[in-house]
C-alpha cells in the first residue's frame, strides 16, 4: 500500500470522526509521516464479522472508534428496519444498549444510541456498567428488537468490541448476521440525534434499576434448594474478583440478598479500563486469580470466583488437602455443574423425560458421558455462545420432546436459565455457591466430587495452545498453517494414530486409510479441523473469531484402572504432552 493512498484513507477518516481525540491521532500520525503505523490503521477496514466488531482502540478505519461504531449501529439499524417493517412504519422498533468498564465504552454506547434514536429507534441505555448476560435478558425483558453491547469480553485494554443481538437475545446468527454485514459495508449516510434531542423525543431512554431487579430476582429463581443456602450460608466463606468489569454490583447484590458472606478484592472490585492489576483481564488465565486467591488464604476462603469484564465468564479456585488453591478449568466446572443440575432435578422430580444439555465441538468428551449416565442426551455445537443459544431456542420451539437444562462450552461459559440467550457468570456464580455448599452438606468437597465422576466417566483431561499472529500478515500466516493441515494432515500426533478429521469449513467426514470416502457432518459450515485419534483422543484446530491467533485443543480420555485415579491421570497427562510437542513443531514455539 502506497503512502498516497494511505494518506487519502486518512484525510477521508479524519473528514468524518467527530470524535477529536481519534481525529488528532489519526492527524498527528499524519504529521509526523509515520507511515507503517498509518498502514496498519488503514490498510483494511475494521471487519464486522458474524458477531460485530472488535479491535484495538484507536483512530483509522482498522480501529475501534466512535466513527467505526456508528458506521455499524446505521447498518445495524438499516437492517432491523428492513427486517421488522410493520413496526418500522408505526415507530415501535426499540434496541438495548450496555457496555463494560473498558476506555470508551459509555462514549461508544451513547454514539450507538443516538444513531438508533436518528433511525426512529428508540434506545435502551444502561446508565452504569452493565454486564453481558444483563443485556441479553434485558433485550427479553424490554421486547426489543435488537441490541449491543461494547466490550472486548476478556481481551487486553488496548482492545474494545461490539457485539450484536437479536430480538430474542442472542448474538445473531445466519441468516440475520451475513444481513447485517452487507448492510453496514453498504453505509453512506449516518443518521443520528444529539442526546437531548434524542431524550426530548422518548427516543432515548436511560435504565437501571427496572431491568437490575428483574434480572436478579430471575437469577435467584433458578437456584435449587433456597432452604439450604439459608440455613447453611454462613459455613461457606467465598471471595471474588470481578477483575476491574463489570460484576461487583450483581454478584454482590445476589450472593449477599441469600446471606452468603462474599469478599471481594478491593483492589479489583471498581471498573478499570486499565486492568491495572492483570497482565490479561480473564478468568481462564491462572495469574489473573493470584489476588484473589492470595486474599482467600488470608481469609481462609471455601471458595474462590471471578467473572471476565462483562461478567459472561465465570471461573473458580479451591482449596486442596495442602490449602493450596487449584484453577479448576471450563471444562471441569462445566462438568460439576451439569452434574449438580441433573442430580438436583432428579432429587425434585423436575428432570424432563428428554433432558439434554449443549456444549461446543471443543468441549470435554466427559459431559457427553455424564450425561449419558443421567439418561440424557449431549447437544454438541461450533464454537461460541450464540450456537448454543440458537440450539436451545429451536429446541424451545421443536415437538421432539428434548428439554435443554444447560448449556456451557470450555471457555469458561454457562448458560443455566432461558431467560438469556449467552453465557452467564453472575448466575453461574450464585449455582456454584450453591453447589458448594450441596456438597459440603454431603460431606465432600467440589474436587472429591470431581474424583468420583472421574470413576464414572473415565479420567478426562484436556489441553489448550493459542498462537498469535500480530500484524498485517497475519491473517495470511495463520491461513497457510491451516491449509497445510488441511491439505497435509499428519498420520499421527503424539505417536497416535488419526483415524478419522471432521473438516468443517467442507462440512465433512475424512478418512486417511481411505482417501475416496467422504461422509456429511450436521454442523453449520466453519473453519475448523478436528483430529479423530484411534484412542478417543480429540484434537481440533481453530482460527480465533475475535484475536489474531489460531486455537489447538486436545481433550483424551483414559480409564480408571486398577492402579486408581493419579495412574490415569499420569497416563492423560504423558499424551497431551507429546501432542502438544508435535503441534509446537508446526507453529514454532
């Protein structure tokens, strides 16, 4: 890219940012004829991808700013008024907008909210921070037809994002996603109201409270024994990090309305888009609890918890014999949850004849074997919350019988409740801090528990690598080390052999020992390769959709024989490692 046509990008950008913060970096840059950082900032437009957008703050079309957010919300908007005509023509469209503690993102919420208010499309603002699963039941609670919220999830702080719903919740999917693309490519004109004009209209409506209470009130309703958390709250001591996002209020709010005494981080506890306290604002990432977890041995804690930014993500510690604190993984928590729900139902006499739960195509094998064992069927998914919502909606809708009860993927995601349509962490919270206590009645610990489904489904362990690929060519880097999977698959990793891939960007079965045989798969079009190995070993291979970097994961499975659990988990754990060494040999690291 030539440093003329950087430079008209740029003089066109800045024409139309308002915003003259983002205008002068852009004008600064300019100025000092920094061409390769202006490349990067122009040398493609910030893409609006399936699930919105998400980048690094800054100014250019290849960042997130205020220009880029009103750009998608206008063809965010165009499209709801070409899908709802009847209620674009009375003026009854409506949309609910929450955002996180991240830098700028109550900036970026109020821009969406004006264009919505410009296009007759009355605005749902949360005054405050608001997490994720808040705005997916807002959307619900409110009868809007669509909604966003601004966050990057877990992402560093230079980051910040945008995501999408739709009218019944969830993140939009085909064929509402590919829509709204095409109409945010097409924008030429933005269309938006100043606030108080906007406010003087009923165009812009700020809310709180109307939609807190509900919500936690529903959160609250979805526990399982309310008499025991009464009478046992006290013996559970738990202490939590919202890690500078958005869950203090809720969590707080809701654990400490059931008497569960909660301590959380101070230094965590406020919304910061800083983080300053974490290299990497999440939950999965084991120093990001070191706080929390040094605070809980002060106070000698039953429980460790911590929710992501925008509070979707949830993850725990817990204590060991030894007092020292283990990260129990997405995996693994999602696995004590689907048991503690099903056992729990069961107990009530509320479990459906049919009952199933949903997980993704890179979530442990284990939950499909506990759920077997419950009589239930296991749902599996690509990769993100909004597949496991649509699944559960068609299911709502389907005379089949099956009844969803729980829908979790291993990035630490869960779903309990139909009341929203994504991961939920502060409901996660409040089932956990009652499942704690369910077992500390029976006399167990959540980790004993987790020993003895080991009995009943086999020792699982499961095993991640993510590389990232910075830049401009990394888009391009990252597509050659597909394809050369795809094309050159191995015939072993870790010494085992590959017995079957599921190629989904073909939507197909391969089989290496037959070359010509080919069988379809059930699942939406992606690019994701999974290596089938003659032991049950999994491993699958995936582009992130939201980080510049490709994901590899391995889940194995071995029995529990007569040399007892720590034999197996050796025997899992000497698996993985030489899987991982083959992958690494192929990225590099």
């Amino acid at each position: 890219m030539d440093n003329n046509a950087i430079c008209s990008l740029a003089q066109d950008y800045i024409k139309q940012e308002q915003d003259p913060h983002f205008k002068a970096e852009v004008e600064t840059l300019l100025k000092a004829e920094d061409w390769k950082e202006l490349e990067y900032r122009f040398y493609r437009r910030l893409e609006f991808g399936t699930g919105g957008l998400r980048g690094v703050i800054g100014g250019g079309f290849n960042r997130m700013n205020t220009f880029v957010v009103k750009s998608a919300t206008q063809g965010l908007a165009n499209y709801v008024k070409k899908a709802f005509t009847d209620k674009a023509r009375a003026g009854t469209l409506s949309a609910a907008i929450a955002f996180d503690s991240r830098h700028y993102s109550d900036t970026f919420a109020q821009a969406a909210a004006l264009v919505f208010a410009g296009n007759g499309i009355k605005a749902y603002l949360f005054s405050s921070l608001a997490p994720t699963p808040e705005l997916s039941f807002a959307i619900r609670y409110l009868g809007c037809d669509t909604g966003i919220v601004i966050t990057a999830s877990h992402n560093p702080k230079q980051y910040n994002g945008y995501k999408a719903y739709w009218n019944d919740g969830s993140q939009v999917i085909p064929p509402h996603d590919t829509g709204i693309i095409d109409e945010v490519n097409a924008v030429t004109v933005i269309n938006e109201l100043s606030r108080q004009e906007a406010l003087d209209k009923g165009l812009l409506k700020i809310i709180d409270r109307e939609v807190d209470e509900p919500y936690q009130s529903m959160v609250r309703s979805k526990l399982f024994r309310p008499d025991l958390i009464k009478a046992k709250a006290h013996e559970v001591k738990i202490v939590y990090t919202p890690l500078h996002g958005t869950g203090a209020f809720h969590v707080e709010s809701v654990l400490g309305s059931l008497g569960l005494p909660v301590i959380t981080v101070p230094e965590q506890r406020e919304g910061n888009g800083d983080f300053p306290t974490v290299a990497f604002p999440n939950p999965e990432e084991a120093p990001a609890l070191d706080m929390a977890i040094k605070l809980a041995k002060q106070e000698g804690a039953d429980l460790v918890m911590a929710t992501d930014p925008d509070a979707d993500r949830f993850g725990i510690a817990l204590p060991d014999e030894k007092g020292d604190f283990t990260l129990v993984t997405g995996n693994q928590l999602g696995t004590l949850l689907a048991d503690y729900i099903f056992l729990s139902r069961k107990e009530n006499g509320t479990l459906p004849q049919k009952p199933a739960l949903i997980n993704s195509i890179v979530t442990t094998g284990m939950q499909k074997k506990l759920a077997e064992y419950y009589g239930a069927s296991c749902i599996e998914c690509l990769t993100g919350f909004k597949w496991i919502a649509a699944i559960w909606r068609e299911s709502e809708r389907s005379n089949d019988g099956v009844t969803v009860v729980f829908g979790t993927e291993e990035s630490y995601g869960f779903l309990i409740e139909p009341e929203v349509r994504d991961k939920d962490g502060v409901s996660a919270a409040a089932l956990t801090a009652e499942m704690t206590l369910y077992w500390r009645s029976k006399g167990k610990t959540l980790l004993q528990r987790l020993d003895e489904l080991y009995l009943i489904t086999g020792y699982w362990q499961e095993m991640g690598i993510s590389k990232y690929f910075p830049g401009i060519e990394g888009p391009s880097l990252m597509a050659r080390i597909m394809a050369s999977y795809r094309n050159e698959p191995p015939g072993t990793l870790g010494g085992i052999r590959i017995e079957k891939i599921r190629d989904l960007s073909g939507s197909v079965w391969k089989y290496p020992d037959e070359p010509e045989r080919t069988e379809p798969v059930d699942l939406p079009k992606s690019d994701v390769l999974q290596f089938y190995l003659t032991d049950g070993t999994v491993v699958s291979i995936r582009p992130s959709g939201t980080e510049p970097k490709i994901k590899f994961y391995a889940s194995c499975c071995t029995p529990v024989g007569t040399d007892g659990l720590l034999a197996a988990k050796d025997r899992a754990a000497q698996k993985l490692t030489a899987i991982r060494n083959d992958i690494r040999a192929v990225i590099g690291e």
